[in-house]
C-alpha cells in the first residue's frame, strides 16, 4: 500500500551544479506557501489557490517537495498516495529556471518516494499542448491512455498517462540511471 510511511521523505537531498549553486529538494511546508503561489502564479493561471494547497499539506495522503537553488525555491511538485497509486497533481518551474533539470529531478524524486512507500503505479494528467512535459513524462515510462475533455480552465484537453511497475527491480534501476544521468549533467 502507498499509504505506509516513509522517514527518508522528510529528510532534504542536497547536491552542488557544476557552476557551484547549492540545489535542495525538501518536503513542502505551510512557510513554503508564499514563494510557491509566486510560482504557481507564474505558471499557471488561475491555478491553485493557497487554500487548496494548505488544504494538501494537511492532508496525509498527499506529499509535496520544493526544489531550491541556493536558498530560494524555484520548483515544486506533489502528488497524493491512494491504495497502491501515486498521482502527481502538480510540477511547476519558474520560467526563468527551465531547461535545467528541475522538473525532472523532483519526478525522480517523487516516483522513488512513490517506490518506497510500495505504490505499484502512477497517473497524471497533462495538457494536450505541452509537449515538453509529455516528453519528460514519457523518458520516466508514463504512456497516454486517454484524454478529458476540457479538463484545464473548462477550455483545454488533458492527457491522462499512466506509469506501471513501479515495484520492479527493473523500475527500481531505471530510476538508478536516471539519478546517474542528472547528477552527470551538473547542471539543476
């Protein structure tokens, strides 16, 4: 089950870039809210709103990480762990810091938490014209399925995409690559 609890979830994974910036990634918290909803707005419009991700950090079933490039949040992401699923909710880079791994290394991170805490797969949605996003989803083994009809904003179309297998040895050295490749780019 998703749902059993993990101590490595809280604990903070520090990693130096090659241009000596520090990158943090740690579980989200009430404080983080003001530079999140800066992101969130940035990124999104309407988006969330600060309720709703108070709201999720109470919320045991649910787990949000912040990526921070020396000292400031940049990134975030979060999912909810149901039964044996894990389904990321939301993946956001400020504009300025695309490009540079973030987003890839909090899925990383999300989908090993998602390992250790026994989910077997993982679900999104994404839309339909982010193409860039599908494409990172699709190199962590997500596969579209299906579509909802006017899912974001009552206007666009939403990719669902599906990940299975989470639990195998082959998944487990998969994501072991992966970490391998970002730690080999040195870059965030």
């Amino acid at each position: 089950m998703c749902a059993k609890s993990s101590r490595s979830t809280s604990n903070s994974v520090e990693s130096v870039s090659s241009d000596g910036a520090t990158l943090t990634i740690e579980r989200m918290t009430e404080a983080h809210l003001p530079e999140v909803m800066r992101i969130e707005r940035a990124v999104f419009m309407p988006g969330w709103s600060e309720e709703a991700f108070r709201s999720d950090l109470r919320n045991p079933a649910a787990l949000y990480l912040v990526l921070k490039l020396d000292g400031t949040i940049v990134a975030y992401a979060g999912m909810w762990l149901v039964v044996d699923e894990a389904h990321i909710t939301n993946v956001a880079v400020l504009p300025d810091y695309r490009g540079r791994n973030f987003a890839k290394r909090l899925i990383h991170r999300l989908l090993s938490i998602a390992r250790e805490r026994g989910c077997v797969k993982a679900t999104l949605e994404v839309r339909v014209s982010n193409t860039p996003a599908q494409r990172l989803y699709e190199k962590f083994g997500f596969r579209p399925v299906a579509t909802r009809a006017k899912y974001y904003d009552n206007v666009e179309d939403a990719l669902i995409m599906w990940l299975e297998g989470l639990e195998t040895p082959e998944f487990g050295e998969y994501l072991s690559r992966i970490e391998q490749e970002i730690r080999g780019q040195g870059k965030g």
